[in-house]
C-alpha cells in the first residue's frame, strides 16, 4: 500500500514530531525509540514524563499512518499498563520494574511519609517521657498524716499537725497544693505571664524602693490579665505609673509582679526561678498572696498560713537582712449585696449568692472568717520576726450603714471600691496605692509605723 505524503515533506511512518534518524538505529538508549516518550532535539535536556503518565499515548492513533505503527504503540502501552482494554486484544503483563515505576509513590511522596514517621515516632517517645517523668503537681483530697508527715516545718508548724487541708467540713475533697513544694503551671498564658515579670526584672532599676508580689490583683497593676494586655485595665496601670515611677510624678518606685490565679506555691516558684535575682534588691517586698488558695484551692486557714510564711522565709533566705511586708488578705465576698457575712434574716436565702462564681462547693461560703483567722495568724507572727511587717488594708475597701444615732455593726465591700468584690477598682487601687506608698515611705526612711 502506497503511503500519503504529510505535509509534501516527509513519508515517515510516524508522525514527523516522532521521527528519528537512521543513523540512530543501532542506539541502545530505550528512550531515542520510544514513541510514548516526545521527541527531544538534544539528549542533555530529555527528561521522562511523569511516572504515573508513562503510558499515556501523547497523541491520537489516526495520525499513525500504518496499522504496523499502531501496533507498535499498543504493544509499548500495554505493555506498561497491563491492560487487557487495549485495541490491539492482546495482554502483556508488565515487568516488576514497570510496576514499580507506575504505582509505587513517587520522591514527594515517600519524603512526605517518611516525614510523617518521623514526627510520629518522636512524638510517641516524648509522650512516653512524660507518662514516666515525676508529677510535678502535688494535689491531695483532704489529709493524710502519714502522706505529709515527712515534710518541713514553717513557723514551728508543721503539715503532719494540720487537721485539715480543706477549707469545709473534714471529709469533703478539695484541691489544695502542698503549700511547701514550688509548683509552675503548665499551660501557655501562664509562662507568657511569667516572662513578661522576668522581663519587668531585667529591665528594673537598681534603686527600686518597693517590689509587689502577688496574684491577679498585682498583675492588674501592670494594665494586664493572664499575661494579656487588657483595655479596661489602662486606668489601673495609669494609676500604679503616676504613684510608683518618679518618671511619671509618684513619689516612689516600684515594680509589680503577680500573675493571675496564683497560689502560695505558684510565688514561692516563681521566686525561685528568677523573679528575685541577685540584682533586684528593693528597699521592701511587699507580699500579697493566698486568696485563691481560699476561694479556689479551697485550703484550709492553716495551710494559707504556712505557704505565705514559707514565701516569707524563702525571701529572708534570698536576701537576708531586707524588709518584707505581708499585707493582710484582702477581703471578698460571693454574695451579690457585698456583705461579708449575710444579715440574721438572709442567712439561708441563697439567692443572694453570686451562683457559680467559684469551684464546686465555695459558691455559698462565706470567707471572711476564714480571711480574718489567717490575717490574725500573720499579724502574731510578724511581732516575732525582724524586719517582717504585717499591714492590714481592710478597712479602705469596707464601709459600715448607719448615721449619728445608729451605727450598723455589719460591714460590707464597696461596689465602687471593688467591684467584682475581689480586685480594687481604679478608684479603689488609687486608694490602696496611696496607702502602700505611705507605708513604704515610712519603712524606708527607718521609721517604725505606729500601727502594724
């Protein structure tokens, strides 16, 4: 059979894009003669086609001219397929190595999976650490005295003679830490917290008058919350700038470190893992700690004693002969009137609660005896020791009903003064601020106060 010419130009049995030279023909490189694989104009830039694509023919069966080429090119597709869906009828399994080229996943794909194990494997062996690693938190559900008695005495206390370590009636659990025992928080806002008070360290001046210890009511002194910056809280900072930074008009400096939700050992942690190195050397530390070890720990007065005693002693130790103040825990209270112990004929209405404000059973509890009990245990303890100073700030956040011919005996917090009846207000910090300054001034200038 005669061939038609393509184009008046060639008579080639293959299209002219696939032709190849005779002198090519002895060639032993697979690829020259491949008709599957397109034509390239030099050896140095062929590359193969995608390996999942190797068999696809690139161009239509009708350009071929002869049923031989046809063939030809089945032949080579089926081949690489395996395919018995082919034109010509005819089944040719494919070589391991053509299998393998064809669906074996390819470089991307394997380094993406190895990648993966990798991940994998690492990830299990740190869990696996971890499970086996010490427990750094020291929880217990009410008291054991073989547990504790081992430990430490503070103060000539010690927590084998504790009766409780819950705050309720014996018998009911709560989460009290071991007050003796330095504990961090494992979750990322409190670390972003702390790094912002090492940050406030490092940058301090060597001749701070006054450092402030503490919880969430200390933090909000900086303007911040659970190690955030929060807006509603720009006038309490602006309140603490204009009275303890002389760069600002106060008459004193000072440096406030607390982070939110902390406890007696949460400080005495932090105290030891550097928010008191050997350049920070304030005229006073001003301590106040331990009302979430009451309304969220729910720790019994005893143990809030001995963990703010052991943050004051863990101070002595560090910087011997400096002046600590530990100020009174300040009160608060659950009921929505701010009474801190409810009227005879309110007694058992619970409506007059803030409901759900507090963990599990303290939502009804009333904590200003328990405040009271552990203030009056500070106080005694602070007459035996030098350089130690108990200040009660109480009474600048409480007010009493009555006029010139009757005065109430029942106090109650200051909605405008404390709102939430736990952190001062702006009003109420500039209040308590003032007091502080006043008291550090006269500590300062070794005048002993009157009153302590």
């Amino acid at each position: 059979m005669t061939n038609r010419k393509r184009n008046d130009k060639s008579t080639s049995e293959f299209p002219p894009s696939l032709s190849v030279n005779s002198e090519d023909s002895g060639s032993h490189d697979d690829d020259a003669y491949d008709p599957l694989i397109p034509y390239h104009t030099s050896n140095s830039s062929k590359k193969r086609r995608n390996k999942k694509n190797d068999w696809t023919i690139p161009f239509d069966l009708q350009d071929l001219t002869s049923s031989s080429a046809r063939d030809e090119l089945i032949t080579i597709a089926s081949k690489r397929a395996g395919t018995t869906n082919s034109r010509s009828g005819r089944y040719i399994r494919p070589s391991w190595r053509d299998s393998f080229q064809n669906y074996v996943p390819g470089r991307n794909m394997c380094l993406f999976l190895g990648c993966i194990f990798v991940v994998v494997v690492f990830g299990g062996v740190k869990v696996i650490s971890m499970m086996n690693r010490e427990e750094t938190r020291d929880y217990t559900s009410g008291y054991d005295r073989n547990e504790h008695s081992s430990l430490e005495s503070v103060a000539g206390i010690s927590l084998a003679e504790v009766d409780n370590w819950c705050l309720l009636e014996e018998g009911r659990n709560c989460e009290c830490i071991n007050p003796l025992k330095p504990m961090d928080k494992s979750n990322g806002w409190w670390n972003q917290a702390k790094d912002f008070n090492l940050g406030l360290v490092q940058n301090a001046t060597s001749d701070l008058d006054v450092v402030l210890l503490g919880d969430s009511i200390i933090e909000q002194w900086n303007g911040r919350s659970m190690g955030v910056q929060m807006d509603n809280l720009d006038e309490i900072k602006g309140v603490f700038n204009n009275l303890f930074r002389k760069d600002h008009g106060g008459m004193i400096d000072g440096l406030a470190l607390g982070i939110t939700g902390d406890v007696t050992s949460n400080l005495l942690y932090r105290i030891q893992n550097g928010e008191m190195p050997q350049s920070l050397n304030p005229k006073v530390w001003w301590i106040l700690i331990g009302t979430n070890d009451l309304g969220l720990m729910q720790c019994s007065e005893e143990v809030i004693f001995i963990g703010i005693i052991r943050v004051v002693e863990e101070i002595l130790l560090r910087k011997p002969g400096s002046t600590v103040v530990i100020n009174g825990i300040l009160p608060r209270t659950n009921r929505k009137d701010g009474y801190l112990i409810p009227p005879p004929s309110e007694e058992h209405d619970t409506s007059s609660y803030i409901n759900n404000q507090y963990i599990n059973n303290t939502s009804l509890f009333d904590f200003w005896a328990s405040i009271l009990t552990i203030n009056n245990s500070l106080k005694e303890f602070s007459k035996t020791h030098d350089n130690v100073y108990y200040i009660d700030s109480s009474d600048l956040f409480l007010v009493q009903l009555g006029n010139e011919k009757f005065q109430s005996e029942d106090k109650l917090l200051a909605k405008q003064l404390m709102a939430d009846f736990v952190h001062p207000t702006v009003i109420g910090s500039r209040i308590w601020g003032n007091f502080i300054v006043e008291h550090t001034m006269s500590l300062t200038n070794n005048s002993v106060l009157d009153q302590i």
